[in-house]
C-alpha cells in the first residue's frame, strides 16, 4: 500500500477548534456566571496543549494488517476544566491508497451506545469501493468511556445487565430493586467519571482528534447510535461537517426513553406485516389462511408458553421470550415465520430446529456486552459505558417516580403487545444524576445524507424521517421492502450508489431518493445484524437491545 506523509498541523488556534463546545458547556454549568477573561484565556491555552499532542503511531495488533494503524491520545474528562483529569481516546487510522486523489479524514462509529469502534477502519475497508478508499484516511476511535478509551466500569454482574424486563405486578418491586442498585453501583464504582461519559462530549473529543490531525473538516460514516452522535456533530461544530452519512437513523428528540419505547411502537405495523405475509403462504406454513388466523396462533403460543415454557432442543421458552424475540424478529417475515413454524411444532410435542427457532426462542438468551479484550476491558463495560450515555445524554426524559414507570408499562403493553411493557417498565435512569447538560436540540442546515430501510428493528422509519426533518440541510435515501438494521453497503444499485456518489463527490442529490430492496439486499441487512468480528477486533455482533 502507498504511504503518504501526513499533513503539517493546521496553525488552528483553540478558540476556531473548541471554544464553541466550551462555552457551550461552561454556560450550562453555571448559568449565573459568565467566565472572567484571564479564566477564558487559561481553559484556551490549556485546549491548546491538547491540540499540539502528536499520535505516535503503531500497527495496531500483531495478527492485523500492517496499514492498521493505532495511537492514543489524551482528552479532557470535563471540558469546562481542560486542566483536570484526563483520559484516553483510542484512535486508529488506514490512510488513503492514493495519496494524490486523497480529500480528507473519514471517521466512523458502529453504533451503541457503547460500541467500539477502534476496528472501523478495517471494516469500513471491506465495505467501500477502492475509489473511496483512495479518498480518505479512514479513521476509527472507541468513544470516551468505551473499550481501550479509559474504559468505564459498574462491577455489574451478568444478572445485572437483563435490563429489558417484562411488567408484572408481582416482579415489579424486584424490578425497581434492581434498577436502583445498577445505578447504584456505577455511582459507586464511577460516578465521577460517568457523567461525562456523554454524546456531546463524544463529539467534542472528535473535534479535538480533527484538530490534531491538522484537518479543517471531518467527514463521517455513522449508523444507528452513531446517526445521533453525528447529528450531534453537526450541531456543535457545523462549519467542521463535511460529508456525513447517517445509516439508520435516532430521532434526536427521542433520546433516549422514547428511542427505547421506539422498539415497541415500531414492532406493531412490523407484526401486522407478518399477519399478511404468512396468511398468503398459509398452505406453506400452516399458520392461518387470515392475517387474523395467523395473529391467533401467535398468541395462543405465547399463552401456552405462559403456563408451561415451551422446549426446543431442551431449552424452555416462555411467553414473555416469545413476545421479546418476536419483536426484532417480524421486520424480517420469513425469517419469524420459520421460528414461529418450529415453536409450534415444538408446543405440539414434536421435534423442532433450534437454529430456525432461534430468531425468536434465543434473542432473549443473545449475550448483552458483546465481546471484550479481558486484559483491557471490563466485562461490563459495553452495559455501562450504554447507561451514562441513555441516562446522562437526557435525564429530563426519565421520570424520578417508580410508580409513573409502572403505569406507563401497564397502558403501553395495551397499546403494543409484543413489547410495550418491557420497553417502557423502570430502567435504573430513574436513579441517575442529573445530566451536567440538557439535551442536544439538533436543527441545522449542514448537508448530510440519511439512508434508512423501510423496516428496521432498532430504528425504525419514523424515527429517520424525524433525524431527515431536524437535519434541514439533508437528503434522505429510503429502502422501500428493506429489512435489517444497517443499509449501507447492501449491493443495491440505488442505494450504494448514492452513498458512494456522495462520498467521492461531496454532492447531495437534489431530491430524497426512494430504492426499493430485493431479496438479496435484505439479506445482506441481515448479514450486516449479525457480523463475524474482523482479525484482531473485538467488535460485537448488534445486539437486538441496542442502537
């Protein structure tokens, strides 16, 4: 691979590369106080010092590529005290293969919160076109908080991470027991840290990493958390935005309870979706001739799994896993029908496929932390480095009553069946801090690109035409018939081919673009769902209780 010398250090001074975030934050912490200029001058100067760091890069692990690249540098925990504590930012790079034709920096982060994304080079590499790649060093980062960036810990257990819960009214003072000791253990364990484990920091810390790096701007590939860490992005730093992708996108006024309560709404017209699907299959699949007939066979098993948990291959599933898988499960027709095939053939007593009735049956039993470098990172560090992100980004959006979460559970599992209640019951937000900071209100005019399958699990369309709405500057891509959480890359003509464009050129299209997906793009979304880690990465597959 050709080499390139990297660029000189742009002669930035502090005030043009941080000072906006600054006094962003300074203004929100003390809002009765405005800053003496001789304090202003020190947090400047001290931002400076930070610029001036220089990564000393090394190849990133022995069994990884030569041109993998990582370093680390230092960030401020607080950014209001630029001279307090300091923590690591780790930071890893592949630079562009063609020096000459090369257009800037691309940064990327796999989503959350709590993802790692140090190894996004090498998969981002696998995924563009040589003719991008010839664009961009690309470069990745575990955000603050998260795998070799300092990370944060909770000395959770496993039993502590089973955070989507049912509501049942004998279980829910266990419940609100449990939520309250989680956010008990991450004050004691790092309650000083957590609080600034946040999006907006995130951000900050990505302005900094562009400054050192002498880059005026950054461009950015996010999906599904990372669509909001961008989002975020844009709003701090507008100016410093650009060519950003958004794939699957967060509404950012839902962060995060009503994100979480998104799984819910969504799962609905998914599930209603299905009713159809399997009743014009019905001779296939045996399910039912109607979409009513086939939405009775569901719940019938659900409420035979209630009274006796139903076996697969010696593993029991109750009613509650049913509704819990099904939820991701109907955005993709055939692959529930199958499962639902098998846990039929299975509550009749007859022998059933566990791999096909793992897209329901197994969800529940799908591990939380994904996987970890146990020499480096906490065994909870991706649970959480997920609270002080879904807690402190917006402690306005959880309600401090026990009580208020419990009748929400109640009304919601009314309104959606198949998972209102275990998104909506108490999760240990109800005990955090309060944030430092009040949500990112997003509404700009930077250009960006928002791509977002029809059908999408974790976020679902609504959600990415509110991000389309608030980015006014933006363009929107929609996969008509996609399924699967992550578009891009899915080998669709239309849709990879407008990403791409964007990227080599820098030109949105002049309109939102409508695709429509086959059955092999919506495979390849479900591929994406389930990646195998790369060589020498730890990234985990997206977890079904994830962004």
């Amino acid at each position: 691979m050709r080499r390139r010398r990297l660029a000189p250090l742009l002669a930035v001074s502090i005030t043009a590369t941080l000072a906006p975030a600054l006094a962003t934050s300074t203004a929100v912490a003390a809002p009765a106080a405005t800053p003496s200029t001789a304090s202003s001058s020190a947090a400047t100067d001290a931002l400076n010092r930070y610029v001036k760091q220089k990564p000393r890069w090394k190849r990133c692990e022995a069994t990884s590529p030569a041109e993998f690249e990582c370093a680390t540098i230092k960030v401020p925990l607080d950014y209001r005290v630029p001279r307090g504590k300091r923590i690591d930012l780790a930071i890893s790079r592949i630079k562009s293969t063609a020096p000459g034709k090369r257009h800037g920096v691309l940064f990327s982060n796999p989503g959350g919160p709590g993802g790692q994304g140090l190894y996004m080079p090498l998969e981002i590499q696998e995924m563009l076109p040589e003719s991008v790649q010839q664009k961009y060093d690309l470069i990745g980062f575990d955000p603050r908080g998260v795998g070799r960036s300092s990370p944060v810990s909770c000395n959770l257990k496993p039993k502590d991470e089973n955070w989507l819960r049912p509501y049942k009214e004998e279980t829910f003072d266990t419940d609100v027991a449990w939520a309250r000791d989680v956010a008990n253990k991450c004050k004691e364990k790092a309650g000083d840290t957590l609080r600034h484990i946040t999006t907006r920091n995130t951000a900050r810390d990505m302005d900094l990493l562009r400054a050192i790096l002498g880059e005026k701007k950054i461009s950015y590939v996010g999906y599904s958390y990372g669509t909001y860490l961008g989002a975020v992005y844009t709003q701090l730093f507008p100016g410093r935005a650009d060519r950003f992708v958004l794939d699957s996108a967060v509404d950012p006024a839902r962060a995060w309870r009503g994100m979480i309560q998104w799984w819910a709404e969504g799962a609905e017209p998914a599930f209603d979706r299905w009713t159809e699907w399997a009743a014009e299959r019905s001779k296939k699949y045996g399910l039912g001739d109607t979409p009513k007939q086939v939405d009775r066979t569901f719940w019938d098993l659900v409420a035979q799994a209630d009274e006796t948990p139903i076996e697969v291959e010696g593993q029991p599933t109750t009613g509650d896993d049913i509704r819990s898988g099904m939820r991701g499960a109907v955005f993709s027709p055939e692959y529930a029908t199958e499962a639902v095939v098998e846990l039929k053939k299975a509550a009749a007593g007859e022998p059933a496929s566990a791999e096909k009735a793992a897209a329901i049956a197994g969800s529940q039993r799908a591990g939380t932390a994904g996987a970890t470098d146990a020499a480096e990172v906490p065994s909870d560090n991706m649970m959480a480095s997920f609270w002080a992100v879904v807690c402190g980004d917006n402690s306005a959006a959880w309600s401090r009553d026990p009580e208020s979460y419990r009748q929400d559970a109640i009304e919601d599992k009314g309104r959606y069946p198949l998972f209102g209640d275990f998104a909506s019951s108490i999760k240990p937000c109800a005990f955090w801090d309060t944030s430092l900071e009040p949500a990112t209100k997003v509404n700009n005019e930077v250009g960006s690109l928002v791509v977002q399958n029809e059908w999408d699990s974790q976020t679902p369309l609504p959600s990415g035409q509110a991000l389309h709405a608030d980015l006014k500057g933006s363009r929107m891509v929609t996969v008509l018939g996609g399924e699967g959480h992550g578009v891009y890359p899915n080998g669709n003509a239309c849709t990879d081919g407008t990403v791409t464009d964007y990227l080599l050129t820098g030109k949105l299209p002049a309109r939102d673009v409508t695709c429509r997906a086959t059955a092999d793009t919506n495979a390849e979304a479900r591929k994406n769902q389930k990646r195998d880690a790369l060589p020498g990465s730890p990234l985990p597959e997206r977890a079904p209780d994830r962004f």
